[in-house]
C-alpha cells in the first residue's frame, strides 16, 4: 500500500519546508500537462492525474532527498524547470505524482572564456545566459524558437536543438559535462573535457533522457565568439519543393557550414511572408569571422541559383523576419486567445530523414493527411535542420475543431495526424522525433522508433530506474495500445 496524499506531502514538507511544497489546487492541475493538450490547457480542462504536489528545490541535496523519498515510496516524479514542453512530456500520467521544478536553480556558476564554456545549474533560462554572454562578446550558439522560454535542465533533457544548427548542432553536439541525480540518490558528475575514448560517451545517456532516468542538475555548455556584425543573410523562393531540398542537400554535400539553413513549402511560407505567393522558400545565414561569412554566402548563392525556378530575395527582409521568430509568453497567450476565438488550432510534429526519402515522407504525409483528416485548414511545413546524410521535416498543421468537446479533440485529430506522419517515416526508415522529445505524445511508437535497439533503451530504464518512478508514460508507455497505438 502506498503513501496517501497528505502522507506524500509532509514528507516532501520534511524534506523542503512548506514554503517550497506547493498544493493549491489551480497550480497543481496546470502542472498536469503541457502543450501537448494545448486544446484541453487553453479550455483549462484537465484530463490527466493530478500531482500531489509541486515543489520548488533548491540544490542538489534537494533534488537527491526528494529523488530518494519517491523512490523508497513507490512515487512518479516529473522534472521541470523551463515548462516549454510540446510532447506531453510534463504530464503527470499517475494520481499523486510530484512535479520537481528545478526554476529556483538559476545561478551561471563559472564562464570560463579561456576554455570557451559555462556551467549553469539546470534552472537558468537560456535567453537571459545567451543575453548576458553576448554583451561580453560570446554566445552559446544555441537558439530553439522558445529561447525566450526554455531553461538549460529541459533543454538537455530533451535533445534540444536551435535555429543555428548547422553551424553549432544540436545540445548534444554542446554539452562538454554535467551533473545527475539518479532515482537511488546517486549524484553523478561527468567531467568537462573536449573529448575522451574511456568508453561509451556517459553524457549520452543523460541528454535526452527527458527526465525519465535522471535529474539534470548542472550543465557545462561550449561557448563561442559572437560576431553579428558578419552575419550574412541570404533569401530565395523556388518553384519546386524537391529541388528545394536538393539545393539544401547540395549546400551540405559541397561543404558549406551556414548557421541557418531552411526551406519552407508554400503552404508554412504564408504564414511567414506576404510576398511568398505559391512559392516555396529557402533562407541561409552565414556566421563567424567575415573572410568565411563572405565566401560561405557567395559559394551558397551560385549554388542555389544553379537550380531552377530560383529567384533571389532581398534579404534584408529575411533578416528582419528571422529577429521576430521566437516565441515567449506574450505569444503563448496571444495565441490561446485566438484558438478559443476561432477554434482553430496550429500543432506542430517534427521528424527527420536521409536526403533519399525526405521528400516521399513529407510529400505522403501531407497528401494523406488532407485526405484522412476532417477539417484540416493548412497543412505544411519546413525543414530547419540539415546534415550531411539528410535533413529534418516539421510539419506545421491547422484544423478546425468541430463537433467534439476539448477532452475528445486530441484523439479525434492531433493524433491521428502524429499517426499518419509516424506511420510514414517508419515506412521510409526516418526518425519519428527530431528534436521535441517522444514525451508522452510519440512514446508509443518506441518499439517501431527504436528497432532492435529498444534492447538499450529498455535495460537502462530498468537499471537507473528500477521503480518506475521517473517520469512515467514518457519515453516508453504505461499501456500499449496494439490496435490503436495513438490513443492512450
Ligand atoms: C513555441 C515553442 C517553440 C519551440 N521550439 C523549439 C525548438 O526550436 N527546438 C527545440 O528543440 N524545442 C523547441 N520547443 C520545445 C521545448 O522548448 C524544448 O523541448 C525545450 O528543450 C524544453 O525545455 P524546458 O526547460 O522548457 O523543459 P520542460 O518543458 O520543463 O521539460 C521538458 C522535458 O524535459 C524534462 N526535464 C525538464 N527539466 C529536467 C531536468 N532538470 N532533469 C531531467 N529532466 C528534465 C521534463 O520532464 C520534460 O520531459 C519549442 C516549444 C515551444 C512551446
């Protein structure tokens, strides 16, 4: 028999003090989802189990007690600190889980300029550590559209990846070392070095672990020169959507490093630009020291405009676009006000591809889609991030929702359109996340995700978590359901 409610939170008030243990009922049901069930949070319908409590640790020491309490007892405990999650990843799948926000943990502990990185405790919000390492003259490369929202332990936490990709890659291609709390209170520290050979690469089993295996505590990141007085900005749009991925394949198989390199179809362009038209749209940017800045956008442009449909675009607009791409609060509730205005709602679902099968995935998608899917008002999307052996696909979708009530919206639509584009990728051997995580949203699909490799994912779950206590439902479900794996 385990602990009841109140049992669970005098424990935590043990551990933390009642100042830090949150139980007002209003924050605990906003604690039980994220923007997966955007439909059911702008409704302020809540659908999942709610929290026992949320609360607010301070140090390591705290996150390895309350770790420790949830573990002895049987506890689900869901991490957050920046709460910008999109996959159901802070969804708190079991009655009387504690969600451990790790917000309070914000200090920038030591920018070391002479070996070019920072450490951090996993609370600091990128924008305010990006901000203040620019006015010195340095930046962590790394910009995800929620920059303004996200904090350093989610961000490793879920893979994340920025508009400056190309050049930087993702957090994984940044973190150099960082501190853990396993669920037994094992606090594990992995050293900052440039690289190693003593094994497997143990930071691997951290990033990305979406807060099912442990607590990140502590981040060490590279830092880099920021030089915005070089950057080059190059714009185009292109008749057809395959050579548009052909240019973005040739720009990465010629050897060009730009730092943005993206193509929007015409259907996601015309939510960004009124002079797109029917066109298709490929932006590049150029960084770093300007001798390379120069002859990167000078090599990019003969190469793209050797394809054809192309026409250049001034890109002054391009930049002047791309400084207004990110989203803080003030569109989150923008946004709500519109979707309950219209009830029409935007998702979005990104995967990713080699060059050889990109284009069937995402041409199949959106034609199924449109074809499968009632109401839909848009259906599009981009690629942002591109690698030598192929590039990601974020589908960008709108529908409207008719007919269903907010708790049926998400079976009724959301996942049938996750489905569709899951079941193409599987198809053509592309990966079904590129960078939001599985959370929740996509965690049933693991087995085909993962292959034979599940084998891995599997024993480390059950050798760092033996109870099942972190994060439950994320990254592998509680309940697979065979028929209809989309719904849960
Ligand atoms: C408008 C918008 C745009 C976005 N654009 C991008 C983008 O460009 N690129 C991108 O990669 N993502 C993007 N995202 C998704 C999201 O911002 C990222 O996944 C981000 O990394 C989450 O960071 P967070 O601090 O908000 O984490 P949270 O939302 O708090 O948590 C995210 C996940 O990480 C786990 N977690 C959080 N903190 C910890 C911790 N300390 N230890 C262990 N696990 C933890 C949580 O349990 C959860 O599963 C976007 C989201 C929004 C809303």
């Amino acid at each position: 028999m385990g602990l009841q409610r109140e049992q669970i939170v005098e424990g935590l008030v043990e551990i933390l003090g009642s100042d830090r243990v949150i139980t007002d009922e209003k924050v605990l049901k906003e604690s039980s989802l994220d923007r997966y069930r955007k439909y059911e949070q702008v409704n302020e319908i809540y659908t999942q189990p709610i929290p026992a409590a949320v609360v607010y640790v301070e140090s390591t020491q705290d996150v390895k007690e309350v770790l420790m309490f949830a573990n002895e007892n049987g506890i689900n405990v869901v991490p957050r600190t920046g709460q910008s999650a999109i996959e159901g990843g802070l969804e708190t799948a079991k009655e009387n889980s504690i969600v451990v926000d790790g917000s309070g943990m914000n200090k920038v502990l030591k920018i070391d300029k002479y070996n070019m990185q920072v450490t951090v405790e996993c609370g600091v919000p990128l924008q305010g550590l990006d901000d203040m390492l620019r006015e010195q003259g340095y930046t962590t490369g790394h910009s995800p559209q929620s920059k303004p929202l996200a904090q350093l332990g989610g961000l490793v936490a879920t893979r994340s990846i920025g508009q400056f990709s190309t050049l930087y890659g993702g957090i994984e291609d940044m973190v150099v070392g960082l501190e853990a709390v396993f669920p037994n209170g094992e606090v594990c520290r992995v050293k900052n070095i440039p690289r190693r050979a003593a094994g497997p690469d143990i930071r691997h089993v951290v990033i990305g672990n979406e807060g099912a295996l442990c607590y990140i505590t502590e981040v060490t990141i590279k830092i880099f020169k920021y030089q915005p007085e070089n950057n080059v900005f190059l714009g185009y749009t292109i008749d057809d959507m395959k050579n548009g991925f052909d240019a973005l394949r040739a720009v990465m198989v010629e050897g060009f490093k730009p730092s943005i390199a993206r193509l929007y179809d015409a259907a996601d362009a015309s939510l960004h630009f009124d002079w797109s038209g029917d066109k298709n749209v490929l932006i590049f940017m150029a960084e770093g020291p300007s001798g390379i800045t120069a002859a990167t956008a000078a090599g990019i442009d003969k190469l793209v405009k050797a394809f054809p449909g192309v026409d250049s675009v001034d890109p002054k607009i391009i930049e002047k676009w791309f400084a207004g791409l990110n989203w803080g609060p003030e569109e989150i509730a923008e946004e709500k006000l519109e979707i309950l205005a219209t009830k029409n709602i935007g998702i979005t679902t990104e995967v990713s591809g080699c060059w050889d099968c990109i284009y069937e995935i995402y041409d199949n998608a959106c034609k199924r889609i449109m074809e499968e899917v009632p109401d839909m008002t848009l259906m599009g999307g981009h690629s942002s991030h591109s690698y030598i052996n192929g590039t990601n696909m974020y589908f960008v979708y709108y529908y409207n929702i008719v007919d269903c009530t907010p708790e049926e919206e998400i079976n009724k639509y959301h996942n049938q359109i996750n489905r569709i584009i899951c079941e193409e990728v599987i198809k053509y051997g592309g990966s079904i996340v590129h960078h939001h995580g599985l959370g929740k949203a996509r965690a049933h699909y693991v087995w085909e995700e993962y292959g034979s490799s599940f084998y891995i994912l599997d024993t480390l779950k059950k050798a760092f978590d033996p109870n099942g206590i972190m994060n439950m439902g994320t990254l592998i479900p509680i309940k697979h359901n065979e028929k209809h794996p989309w719904e849960f």
